[in-house]
C-alpha cells in the first residue's frame, strides 16, 4: 500500500507525510530523501513528529535506484517508509542524462510504482505538483514538467491513496 501525496512548494507535504506514516506503522519509521546527508534542519523536523521516546526516524540518503529501498533487509525493521521529494530526485536523473533517455527513466518510474503498489510496509511518496504553472520556454525547464509530470501520473495511478496538499490542508482524492 502506498499514499501518494502532491501539492506546491511549502504546502505541507512533508508535514502531512510524517503525520500519515505514524498512523500506519510502529516505529521506527524511515526517512528518504536526496540531499540529506548532514541535514539537521531535516533532522529537526523529524524529531518533532515523535509520538514517544521510542518512536524514531531513521533518515536515509535517496538511493540512484529507488526501487533498491523495496528490498527486505532495508523495509523489515520499519514500520513505514516516506520518501521526499520525489520530484528533486527526477531533477537529479533529468541532469545525469539525456533526453532520448527520457523513455527508459518513465520506464523505470513504472517499476518503482509497481513495487510500491506491492510493497511489504506503507510507503508515503512526497513529490511536487508542477502542472499548475505556466510552461517555461528553457528546454531544461520544459523537459522537467514533462517528465515530472509523467512520472507523477503514473505513481499516483498506482496508489492507494492520493492527497493534494494546499496550504497545510490535506484534500483526499482518492
């Protein structure tokens, strides 16, 4: 089972992802994200979603390969995972490659959601909504709407549950 979550820049995203993670598993919880390696301002914020002394966050770099974190040996001792930023992680592979290889990455998007749609422990994926904004003329910028776009319809068709953060305020989709 996995929840798929989306909205604007600040919305609360995060926020509501920790929330929802607490609610489906015991701890401890796992955390992943690119860029987090060091991120005490993360760390903070994690720490403020502790139900109980024994209810703690595990924080893990995003791996090149998200569907690496699906494997026993990393889910078994935890009791939800929430991976952040999605979109942030598909800007990483967007500059790593080029785009006649934007085909295979989409590709490998739907393996990812696939495995979450079958993964052993809830799983809440957080990523930014980018179609609410005008299309940009820099190429860059136009290739990251559309495969960020891409990849968000196909996570959100295989979830469970999809939630639409504006301003703090969790709209249930489905």
């Amino acid at each position: 089972m996995f929840t798929f979550v989306s909205g604007g820049l600040s919305s609360g995203k995060s926020a509501y992802a920790f929330r929802r993670a607490s609610e489906l598993g015991p701890p401890p919880w796992l955390y992943v994200s690119p860029q987090v390696e060091g991120d005490d301002a993360v760390k903070t914020r994690l720490a403020h979603y502790r139900r109980d002394q024994e209810a703690i966050w595990r924080i893990k770099d995003a791996p090149a390969e998200l569907e690496n974190l699906l494997v026993p040996e990393i889910l078994e001792r935890h009791g939800a995972l929430v991976i952040d930023k999605f979109s942030l992680w598909i800007s990483g592979k967007l500059t790593a490659t080029q785009a006649k290889d934007d085909a295979a990455l989409l590709e490998g998007v739907e393996r990812l959601a696939d495995r979450l749609y079958r993964a052993p422990v809830p799983v809440v994926l957080v990523t930014t909504e980018v179609g609410l904004a005008f299309h940009p003329t820099a190429t860059a910028e136009r290739r990251f709407i559309d495969v960020a776009g891409r990849a968000n319809q196909l996570l959100a068709d295989r979830a469970a549950s999809v939630v639409f953060m504006v301003s703090g305020v969790p709209w249930r989709l489905r």
